[in-house]
C-alpha cells in the first residue's frame, strides 16, 4: 500500500498536509499519535469513508482512493465495533459477504474458519448484546476477517476495552496476525499496542508524518522533541544545555548549574551558539549520593514497580528529571540525590526540536 502526498482540510483547519508513506506486504503498521493528529482521518480515506482533497492511495499496484468502499479490498474495524444488533453473530459476519455476492456455502466456511481462529464458534448463535464487549470486539474483527481483504484497517480497536482484558486481546491480535494473509494498520493512541504489535510505527503529528519505523528504532533514535516526549512511558528527559566551545569532534554540553557532560553526539551539524536540550530516557539516568553524580536535584516522587523504581525529581533550575534506580530503592521524598548521566546514550536537540544522536548508534 501507497500514500502519495494525502492532503484534507475541513473548511480553513487542515487536518492532513502531504502524508506520504509506503507500505510492504504483510506488514502491520501502528498509527500513533495524539488526538487531532490526523490518524483517523487517514485511516478513513484509505477505506472510502472520507475523501481526500488531493493525493493517492494505491494498493497493491491499483489505485483505490477514487473507488467506492466496497471495490476496494479492503476491510475495517471500528472502535464501536458497529454490529448490527438484531442480528446474531453469524448473521453480522455474514451480511457484507452477501452483498458482493459470496456463495452460502463459501460464506458458512469463512465464518467457520474465523470463529475458530477467534475461539468465538460457541457465540455463532447470539446477539450482540448477549456479549461481553471483549466478545463483542472478536466478532467485529471476524466480521472484517471472512472478507479476506488485502488490508485491514483498526481503528483503536482496544480502547473500549478493560486493562486485563485488553492485555489479552492485545496478545491474541498478535496470534492473530500470523495467521492472516494480509496487511494491518492499526490507529493507536497507546504507545504499548504500537510497541507491542506493530512492525512499523508511524508517528504523527501537527497534520504530517514525524516518523516512521521498527518499534526500537523510533524510542531510541526519535526524529525529534516531539516523538522523544510522544514514545516512551515515562518519556525521555529534556534538559536545557549549552553547547561548550572546543574543538573535540564530539559535543561536551553544560546544564544550567555549570555541570558538564562528555557525549557521543558529534559536533559537527550542531547550532554553535544557540540553546540545546539533553535528551536521556530514565534508564540512562542512574541514582547515586549527592555529590557524586554528574548533577544534583530534589526528589519528588519515588515510583515503585516491584523490579525497579522511578525516581521524579527537580533539578535547581526547575527542570524536571526522571531517573531509574533498584527495585528496592531507599530513596524518599523529598530526598536530595545526585543523578548519574550516561553521556554515552545522551541525545541533542537543537532549537527547531531536531534530533542529533550519539555516534555509537549511527
């Protein structure tokens, strides 16, 4: 699948500016990004359900953004789910193959095959409303499965859901995926679907594409501010810096307390005089004894998770910073600690939120 230069405006708001992306066979695709971002929007002109003011979408060589819904090969499930509620289930995932024509005997067998697949067989006979909405999602993802399309098409197809039964769900798309010989774009908000289920990671935002690639490419080398913030829970620090003058091939940068750290970012290609910002993910910021690490800060809040502990904290300049420390940390509110700075993993952004990354991952 291909989107060539998408572009849709409602009335004076632009919601999508020149969208391009390719996409490979089989491949399953996250859409992320925050609300208003533009990624349903996308999504519903690559179905047919809206129109883009200019632009292509190819599929599988055949340009399908000017063919109705139904000839497009495509197939989509919504967040609603949008079952038919006085039909039963076999009748729902039934209806869309009757329409285009699909022999009784062809249709009984797809829904056979998809209800195995989504362990619903016992369920054939109800009505939507005689379902749990986990049960209810299985069956909208089977209605979108017995048309073997080329592409299928989820928009937040978990948001509905409960924790527990979404971390289920989520595990059997991915069984699922293996077993269904198509392409999957899936709308996403929550960052663990897209890291978790996808291949590619398509982040948006502002009307564009700010980045697309494989799950770890995009958390550890983000295009920008943007998606170091967007990608990550909790999301990568940003720290004011500047630049320290020298003629060393890799940046030496100062904080706003006069502490300075050795990269592995190159300075050629940075902005001389202007501010930077350090970006570091939690991990890479280590808890030690004040005095001892590369700056010092106030804790002010300590997150336990059982196997390790997030420790937020306010540098002198009220910049805020999260670090990582042992499970069983004896840090404390209110504590005043030294954090410990992997040059090494630290990223640069310059004034205009571009990224500049450390040698080492080049």
């Amino acid at each position: 699948m291909e989107l060539h230069e998408i572009r849709k405006s409602y009335g004076n708001v632009t919601v999508l500016d020149g969208v391009s992306l390719t996409m490979e066979a089989r491949e399953f695709i996250a859409f992320l990004g925050p609300s208003g971002s533009g990624k349903s929007t996308l999504l519903r002109i690559i179905a047919g359900l809206e129109t883009p003011d200019s632009g292509e979408v190819v599929l599988d060589g055949r340009r399908i953004d000017t063919l109705p819904p139904g000839q497009r090969d495509v197939a989509m499930v919504f967040q609603h789910y949008a079952l038919y509620p006085h039909m039963s289930v076999r009748e729902n995932m039934a209806f869309g193959l009757r329409n285009t024509g699909v022999s009784e005997t062809e249709i009984s067998a797809r829904i056979d095959q998809a209800a195995t697949a989504l362990e619903i067989g016992d369920q054939l006979d109800k009505k939507p409303g005689q379902m749990s909405g986990g049960q209810r999602q299985r069956v909208a993802i089977g209605r979108a499965i017995v048309k073997n399309p080329a592409l299928f098409l989820l928009d937040e197809p978990l948001s509905n859901l409960d924790a527990a039964l979404r971390t289920r769900t989520r595990v059997e798309l991915a069984q699922l995926r293996k077993r269904v010989d198509a392409a999957v774009i899936m709308v996403t908000h929550d960052q663990a679907e897209a890291m978790t289920l996808a291949d590619k990671i398509v982040v948006m935002n502002d009307r564009r594409i700010q980045q697309s690639g494989s799950p770890m490419e995009v958390y550890g080398r983000p295009a920008n501010a943007f998606v170091a913030r967007f990608v990550g829970s909790p999301p990568m620090n940003l720290v004011p810096a500047s630049l320290v003058v020298g003629q060393n091939a890799l940046a030496r940068v100062k904080l706003s307390d006069g502490a300075e750290l050795a990269t592995q970012v190159p300075r050629k290609g940075l902005p001389g005089a202007a501010a930077l910002q350090i970006g570091m993910r939690p991990e890479n910021v280590a808890v030690v004894a004040a005095g001892n690490g590369t700056t010092d800060a106030e804790v002010q809040l300590v997150e336990r998770l059982g196997e390790r502990t997030l420790v937020y904290a306010l540098l002198d300049d009220g910049a805020e910073i999260t670090a990582q420390d042992e499970g069983n940390s004896p840090v404390r509110i209110g504590d005043r600690i030294g954090l410990l700075i992997d040059g090494a993993a630290v990223h640069l952004f310059g004034p205009d939120g571009a990224a500049h990354h450390p040698e080492r991952d080049a």
